[in-house]
C-alpha cells in the first residue's frame, strides 16, 4: 500500500489541564516517508496541516516537583518570610523580586544561521509540549537546593530543610567577650592589626572594634556608585554583566553569558544545562542582601602591612527568644575592595561565644565578596571554628564499649551543634591586570553540616589566583567544599591545593571546577586535592573538573584517596614512638603545609597555647584513628 498523505492530529482527554488551549494550524516543512513513495505516473501527495494544541505551560509549571521538592521550598520561603533588614535598602528590594518572580517559560528557538550566535546546539521543544523550569526554579527566580540536583547531590540537603531557621538573630553583649574571644585565640590587639570588625550574631560590635575611615561597618546602602554595584552583584552568573571588561582580540567581553560564544557559551543561567555547572549559591547570596544586619566593608588604598581583622561570633541561641522553638538564621556580610598597586591581608574568623544562653540550631549564611585592582595583592585567610568539638571514637560499635558506659554515637547525637548549618559563599574577582589573589580556607568547626563555596574569576591577563583549603570533619558531620576558578582572560594563572582529613563516621566531599573560556588563551592552570580517609566508616568524594574552551592553554588536575601511610607510620614507630603519636604526627604534618599559609598574627608562637597551631594539634588529637583499619594501603590516584 502506498501513503498518499499524513495527517497528525493530537487531542488530550484531560481537558482541565489546559485553561484556554489554542488551535493552532501548521504546515511542516520537515516531512517523515514511509515506503516507497507514489509511482512515476501518479500524483505527488497533497500536503496535509498540522493540527495540535498549545498548552497552558503556566499549569505544567511545579507538575515535576516531588513532595520532597515542596518542602525545600516551603522551608525557604519561610527564611524568605519576615520584614527585610534596611540596610542595603533598594537592594534587597531587587534581591526578594528577582527571588520572588518565576522565570518565565520560553522556548529555546534556533537562530537563522547568517547569525554570528547562531549554533545547532539548542533544545527546542515541539510546540505541543509543555513547558518546564529547571530543576529548583519551580517556585522562585533562582535556583533553591535540591536532593538530587548535581550541585547538592553530596550534601546533607534532607538533613538541613527538616531544620526550621526562621527565627531572627538578636545583638547579645557581655563584658567577657573579649576576654572569650582572646582565649580563642583570634583577637589581636590595636597595635598589631590595621582594623578589627567584630561582629555578635551578626550584629556589629563596636566596645570590642577598631574602625578606620577605610575599614567600617556599613549600616545602610552607600551613595558610592562603585560599592553599590559591587554589593549588587549575584553569584553563579546571575549577574550577566562580568566584573570588569575583558579583552579578547579585536572584541571585548562584557557578558558572562556569551563567553565562548557561539558553540561553548553557558547562556542563560536558568537553563538546566547551567545549573548543572552552578554551585547553588545565588539563592542563599539574595537571601543575604535581604536579611543582613550590616557589612564589613573593607577599602585598601595603598600598602597596609598590618592585616585587617573581621570576627564573626556566634552564641549559643544566637539571641534567639527562648519560647519559641525555631532555629535561628544569621547572615553576615563582608566586601573588600582592593585599588589598583594596593596590599591588603584580610583574616575572617568564625568562632562560638557563650553567654550561658540555651543552644539553638543555627543557620550561618555568609556572603563575602572580593574584588582585586590592577596590580594589588590580595591574602585572604578564612578560619571557620564554629561548633565546638566533634565527639571522638563515634566508628566505634556500640558493642565496643562497656556496660554502662556512655556510647560516643549517643553523645554525638546529642551534641547541640550537630543542628547547625554553617553556608558560606566568597566570590572573588580580579578586574585589574597583574592583580594577585591568594585565598587560604580552614574548616575545622564542628557544625552538624558545613559548605564553603569558593569561586575566582580572573577578569584581565597577567593575573594570578592561588586557593588553598584544608577540611578536617569528624564524628557524624557533613561537610561540602567547592570552588569554582574561571579563566577569562589570556595570560592567567592558577594553583590550588586542596586537602581534607576525615574520620569517626563523616562524609566529605570536594568539587573543584576549572573553566578555561576561548578567550583565555596560554592559561596555566593547575588543581590537586589530596583526601585522607582515618577511619572505615568514613566516606569521602572527590570530584576535580576541567572544562577547556581554549586550545593554547596548559592545565593539569588530579585527586588523591588513602589512609594514613603504614611505611611512614611503621618508620616513626621503630623510632620509639607510639601508634598514637606516630598517626597524630603524620595528621598534623599533612594539614601543617596549609596551615602555614595563614596570616603570621593568628598562627602564634610555638608555645602559645592559643595559637593555630595549638589548636589545630588539639583538634586532630580528638580524631586519632584508634585500633587497627580493615583496609590499609597509600595514595590512589582517581
């Protein structure tokens, strides 16, 4: 038999998911043949219309949202909920309507090929199909965590939206916070820092503060346009405009969503393809410029040899009402600004006071943003000391201990702590040429669940970014490190060195992304993350990524996954010391390297018993591995 025509007609019986469907005729122009067609004498075959509804896309908008979905939303909307701090006035005006507004639901359209962005790579959907956000962009203008969702799929995403946060943080004052703070071994005296911001959940303190005309506490928006659009800024590339305008050539890139135009380019930032490149910050960035109580601003006009100081402490209810039963949310704030042949060494320091309050789960949300001028050199240290100590042996079973003695998973579970969410954001951008930013990450607290994401772009060539980070997480912790290095323009370079100790029954992860535009030719890129695992029931992932545009470039990466090793263990135990010692000792001498990158001022002496290096000893004495492991063996590249 031989088809003569073809006619598609598409009906749906469930009417009432179509609030006013449009009959829409088309004639295609892309034909399906079956068979063999007509013979030589006959006639060809009429062309036949198309006919097929559109749908209401709005009705399809939440119909891939699972019950699951519902409450992280629910739980950010509740976050969201409550009057808006007046301290970035207009701006966080902008912040809750771009949270506020769905992203609208349009077709991803081919453009004509004599366009110079005209690419084949575009998802264009049938006119008969709905229309669906992403994942995360169901309810709001930018992307709320998801369980599955690449960005959070390491995290403890269940554990962290069961927590309610919706209660406000209070200032909190007493006499011996000062005296707390000194024997945290943080605080620096007048004479040995340029400024020293400190500030009580997330309230500025200004008894326990050294202010300078460059450094201050920002209460309200500022009339200098530059800050204003600094503060503006959202993460993740929601903010299409780049930093700084970047020579590429005969052109000058201005938009960080035609980067690698017209086949490699991310494009809009709420398409899943994005998303999935994202860290899943942008949200929590907003929510920020919304609720925050102040911003440490920081301006360095010239050479400061004396770092500057930001404490961000923390009490036990952060200040929160006793009758009410909700967690409690803080969200600090922090923009540097680095002018041209400048020098500044920034330390921020997250630390618990007690001012004999009742505990209350605690959701930190920092955002901290940096941008580097034309030949400045920017330190960074970021300490995050929050949460106590983890409780010690909890890989143990509950059939190792005695009668009667108290189980170390029972206590953990008990520890108040294990409740807190500590998230942190630290955008970093070097707009001028032969700027230098070196960023070092300490995260040794022990809150329930801890993510740091990390992200440098380097916007002008001759510019260098340099990451180190150490994560130590213990008992039943959660912790998530991620960075994000975009090489934009040619000449760039980068290093990091990324290193995470885990024990008792923690997970950990890092994800560590390079991204090397067309535009950032003869790049040096180079990443390493080296994990050590203390006990069997610790998990760890390590995910390092390169995604290469540019052909001229030189990157390397790689990831490493061990126990402690048994020839250097075995090797300090034939010299008389003990198993004990012996790991301690390959523990410190592993996190040691990063820990010297730190500010001199907080390091301390030898024999400071407040010191860094005091404290960082003390905490990987708590997480000795003790006994034997089940596995042994050294560093296995992935």
């Amino acid at each position: 038999m031989i088809l003569r025509s073809a006619l598609l007609l598409l009906t749906l019986a469930a009417s009432e998911a179509f609030l006013m469907p449009q009959r829409t005729r088309h004639t295609p122009s892309l034909r399906v043949s079956i068979g063999l067609g007509p013979e030589q004498d006959q006639e060809n075959a009429k062309e036949q219309e198309l006919v097929y509804e559109i749908p209401n896309h709005e009705e399809y908008r939440t119909s891939r949202r699972s019950k699951f979905d519902e409450q992280c939303d629910q739980w950010f909307a509740a976050l969201l909920s409550g009057e808006d701090s007046p301290c970035l006035g207009v701006l966080a005006e902008q912040a809750r309507a771009k949270l506020e507004t769905p992203v609208p639901l349009v077709n991803d359209i081919e453009k004509d090929t004599s366009d110079e962005e005209w690419t084949p790579y575009v998802s264009t959907r049938l006119p008969w199909t709905p229309l669906v956000p992403a994942f995360g962009l169901e309810q709001f203008g930018l992307p709320i965590p998801r369980r599955n969702a690449e960005t959070w799929r390491h995290f403890d995403v269940p554990g962290m939206v069961q927590q309610e946060y919706s209660g406000t943080a209070q200032p909190v004052s007493r006499e011996d916070f000062q005296q707390q703070i000194e024997r945290a071994g943080v605080w620096l005296e007048d004479d040995a820092c340029e400024a020293r911001l400190v500030y009580v959940n997330g309230y500025f303190a200004p008894e326990l503060s050294k202010t300078t005309s460059d450094v201050y506490n920002l209460e309200e928006l500022p009339k200098d346009e530059h800050l204003q659009k600094c503060l503006g800024r959202f993460t993740d590339g929601f903010t299409d405009e780049l930093a700084a305008a970047v020579p590429n050539g005969e052109r000058t890139e201005t938009l960080y969503s035609k980067l690698s135009l017209p086949d490699h380019n991310l494009g809009d930032p709420t398409s899943q393809f994005a998303i999935n490149t994202q860290q899943g910050t942008a949200c929590f960035a907003a929510l920020n410029t919304i609720k925050t109580r102040g911003v440490a601003v920081v301006r360095s006009k010239s050479v400061v040899e004396k770092p500057v100081l930001i404490i961000q402490a923390v009490t036990p209810s952060a200040g929160g009402s006793q009758e009410n039963g909700s967690g409690v949310a803080l969200h600090p704030r922090v923009l540097a600004v680095a002018e041209d042949h400048s020098r500044l060494s920034l330390v921020q320091s997250c630390l618990d006071l007690n001012d004999d309050s009742t505990p209350k789960p605690k959701l930190y949300n920092g955002y901290t943003q940096i941008f580097v001028g034309a030949g400045a050199n920017v330190t960074h240290s970021y300490l995050e000391e929050s949460g106590g100590m983890v409780t010690a042996c909890v890989e143990k079973g509950d059939e190792e201990f005695g009668e009667g003695e108290p189980k170390a998973r029972e206590i953990e579970a008990a520890r108040p702590p294990l409740k807190d969410t500590h998230l942190e954001a630290i955008d970093v951008h070097v707009t001028g040429q032969e700027g230098r930013y070196e960023g070092t990450l300490l995260s040794v607290g022990g809150s329930g669940r801890i993510r740091v994401a990390h992200s440098l772009s380097l916007l002008q060539p001759e510019t260098t970014g340099i990451i180190n980070g150490f994560s130590l997480s213990g008992g039943t912790q959660r912790t998530d490190m991620k960075t994000n290095i975009h090489h934009i323009a040619a000449g760039a370079k980068s290093e990091q060195l990324q290193k995470n100790m885990i024990g008792g029954r923690a997970v950990g992860a890092f994800r560590g992304r390079i991204r090397v535009e067309q535009s950032a030719q003869q790049t040096d890129s180079a990443q390493l993350s080296r994990t050590v695992l203390l006990s069997d029931k610790a998990r760890a992932w390590a995910v390092p990524s390169l995604e290469i545009i540019a052909d001229d470039v030189q990157c390397a990466h790689g990831a490493t996954i061990s126990d402690l090793s048994e020839e250097e263990l075995f090797y300090l135990r034939s010299r008389g010391l003990d198993r004990a010692l012996s790991r301690n000792l390959l523990m410190y001498a592993f996190a040691g390297d990063i820990c010297s990158c730190v500010d001199p001022a907080l390091l301390g002496s030898v024999d400071s018993k407040e010191g860094l290096q005091k404290r960082m000893i003390r905490k990987l004495e708590n997480l000795v591995p003790q006994g034997e492991r089940a596995i042994t063996g050294e560093f296995q590249s992935i």
